[in-house]
C-alpha cells in the first residue's frame, strides 16, 4: 500500500456546474439572495480509481457569468490537475495559484487520501475518530415571499419555533439588519421570552452604524445573547468590499463596542491571517468565524484556527455559500478541533435538496450526522447533478426571478452596498 499512495497521480478531472434552489428565498442586510446556490462541483480520479470530490462558487449576491464558471475547471484547472500527486494538496493549491478551484480541488485530494488511508478527513487533519455528531445552529432567515410585510417580522418568530420545537436546535442564529432596528430589538425580546433556554445569537450583517448598533447591543444586553455578529458597516465582514471600494475596516468601532457592552462581539471575514492578527492585537473581538473557502482551505483553515487559539478567542465555523460537500469539509475541520468551538453555522437547511448520493445531510436536535467511512464521507448522485444543472436557460430563469423579487420584495432597508442604518 504505501507504494502505491507514493505513486498514485490525477488521471481524470470532472466537474459539474450547479444551482439548487432555496426553499423560500432569503433575505439579509444585503438585500435578496439570488435564489439558488451556484456551485462547482468536482471529482478527481486517481491512476489506481480512487475518486475525490469538492466544490467552489461565486458570491451569493452579485451577478456572475455563467461562461466563466462554467470554463473555469475546463479551461484552466484540468490541465493543471493532471498528473498531480493528491497526496501533496499544497503542491495542488500552488499549482492552481490559490484560487477558488484550488480549494475545491484541496478538499478532493484530502477525500482521496482519506480513502488511501481508510482514515476521516478529520484524522488526516489532527482530530480524533470518535467523532459521529457535529453540533449546529439552527438559521433563522426573513424570507422574500411573505406578502404582507407587517407580518414578516413575527414570521421570524414562527422560524425560530419551528427550529427549536419540531427540529430540536438548541442554538439559533437570527439574521437582522432587514427591518428598522426598533422593530428587531423587540423582535429579539419577543423570540427570547418565547425561548428562554436556548442559546441565542445575532448577525447584523454589517448593517449599523456605530451609534446605533450601541443602542440597539445596549437594548439587547438583557436577553442573554451568546454573541453579536458584525454589527457595523466597516467591520472585517466588509473587508473584501472595502479593499475594492477604498473603506478601510473600522477595528477602532469594533474596539469601542467591545468596549461599551457586555455582548461578545463576534468577527465574520476575518480569514486573511493579516485581519486575525489586527483583531487580536487590537482586541477587538471575543469570537471569530473561520470559513474554508475564506481561509483558503482545510490545512489553512486549521493553522487559523490554531493561531486564533493561541490567543484565546472563541472559535465558530461561518456557513454561506457551500452546499453538501462543502458542508462536511467545514463539519470536518470543527470535529478535528474536537468539541472546542462553538455550535457550527449551517444555512444547509435551507436548500431543496443536495447532489450527494443519499440526499441531504441529516441533521436532527441540532447534531449533524458525520459519516463515519472515509475521506469524506459522501459521493456524488449522478442524478441530482442532471437535475440541478446550471443551464444557459435555467440561469436566465434563475436571473429573471431574482430580478423581480428584488422589485417587488418591500422594506429593504440596506441593498448589497451596505447603506448603514441610523435612529
């Protein structure tokens, strides 16, 4: 065996572009989210058969082309890919200079040697195998089709009922900055008075600006928050945006909140080792968020970890644009940092459904279920993939539908540049 893991190299290279749809469109201080989640797809092959499976995509909430994507792994990557060694993943991402593909292709070599090995993807990052549960937070989203806009913040109440009552989530993460903060603040009060015993917390997207996100943190003070996620606008949440815009991120606003209120503050965007190192030089928050593909991988996202850990910060994992495969490498990296961080963010169940064989991951009293065979633990449904295809046609179905709940949704308080809030 250990002659034929030295050998084995990349034969094949598939990819896929797909887009499943959400159950009911969501919406977040950036305004409506297209409405189904665009991710490539990729499974590697082995000389000897052992196959390795990722995923990447575009943002959420900007418009991307469909050409692009689709070329991507095409165009640039498989040549590239072929002919690597999957047991060398960093020679991988140096191949493929970093980029998006290099972490979908990271993730599969990490699958493959896992399958090599016969050893979990956690193991081969330093965990455990004990590990057949990952604790996650129940997302508690506004949503885009409820008619009557009066009643669409009660319908976050209602959410968070479902989550913990018919679901069993023990945490719950609510998304505001959509409505006027007075109508959140007294949404909150109302979903802790419902909910007193579960962990309660808040992401405002970047929605606020300083004096009002120190009112509305001071009014939310009373309800036993776990955390406050990225209250104002130039915070390390709009650290991409600010570069390409000019901003430079607020660590003084974050201090100053840190300051001024109880809440942990908690910061998303974080994944550049530069922003880390500011947020603990400058302590400017008690909890930060890692992300595998904003940190640039499973063996980055780790040394993140491990460096955040080294200075005391609460560790949780961000969830956005991933869907299942994405999904197990985040659960993977947050069980080989076994039980340490927080309940993991999952917008997972949010979607109709998933290209893994078998469906949808399970998730149930808030534990997600972790495949116990090896690599990750997952393959690919050919079928699934056939069916959310990402056509020419299917996109311009997608983009015309976006293009009208965007209309049509009322009260959207901030759109996808940040517009701050203030009362």
């Amino acid at each position: 065996m250990p002659g034929r893991i030295t050998q084995m190299r990349i034969s094949r290279v598939e990819s896929w572009l797909v887009a499943v749809p959400f159950i009911r469109p969501i919406r977040s201080a950036y305004g409506v989210s297209y409405p189904a989640r665009v991710r490539s797809i990729i499974r590697l092959t082995t000389d000897d058969g052992i196959t390795g499976i990722g995923e990447t995509g575009p943002s959420a909430v900007h418009a991307f082309s469909l050409e692009e994507w689709r070329l991507q792994f095409e165009r640039d990557s498989t040549p590239t890919l072929l002919g690597l060694d999957p047991f060398h993943p960093a020679a991988v991402r140096r191949a493929l200079r970093w980029t998006d593909a290099a972490t979908a292709a990271e993730i599969a070599c990490y699958d493959i040697m896992g399958k090599a090995t016969e050893r979990r993807v956690c193991e081969l990052l330093g965990g455990l195998p004990a590990s057949t549960t990952m604790p996650v937070a129940g997302y508690a989203f506004f949503h885009a089709d409820v008619n009557d806009d009066a009643e669409a913040p009660d319908e976050l109440l209602h959410v968070v009922t479902r989550l913990v009552c018919d679901r069993g989530f023990q945490t719950v993460k609510l998304k505001l900055g959509v409505y006027d903060p007075v109508t959140e603040v007294e949404l909150v009060r109302a979903i802790r008075q419902a909910h007193p015993h579960i962990e309660l917390r808040v992401d405002a997207n970047g929605a606020w600006s300083i004096p009002t996100a120190l009112r509305v943190m001071r009014q939310l003070a009373d309800f036993n928050l776990q955390y406050i996620e990225d209250p104002i606008r130039d915070s390390p949440l709009g650290a991409s945006l600010s570069i390409l815009s000019g901003r430079t991120i607020d660590f003084e606003g974050f201090c100053r909140l840190r300051a001024a209120v109880p809440i942990p503050l908690c910061a998303d965007n974080c994944y550049r080792l530069d922003l880390l190192r500011e947020i603990i030089y400058r302590r400017a928050a008690d909890v930060v968020l890692a992300d595998v593909f904003g940190c640039g991988g499973l063996s980055a996202s780790m040394r993140w970890i491990s460096l955040a850990e080294t200075f005391h910060l609460g560790i949780g994992m961000h969830s956005g644009t991933e869907l299942g495969i994405g999904q197990l490498a985040k659960a993977h990296v947050m069980a080989a940092v076994e039980g340490r961080g927080y309940a993991m963010d999952s917008i997972y169940d949010e979607y109709e459904g998933d290209v893994l064989h078998g469906g949808k991951i399970a998730v149930a009293n808030g534990l997600m279920r972790m495949p116990e065979t090896p690599g990750l633990g997952a393959d690919l449904d050919e079928h699934e993939l056939g069916r959310f295809e990402l056509t020419p046609a299917r996109k311009a179905e997608l983009d015309d539908f976006w293009t009208e709940l965007r209309r049509t949704t009322k009260s959207e308080t901030v759109d996808s540049s940040l517009v701050a809030h203030s009362f």
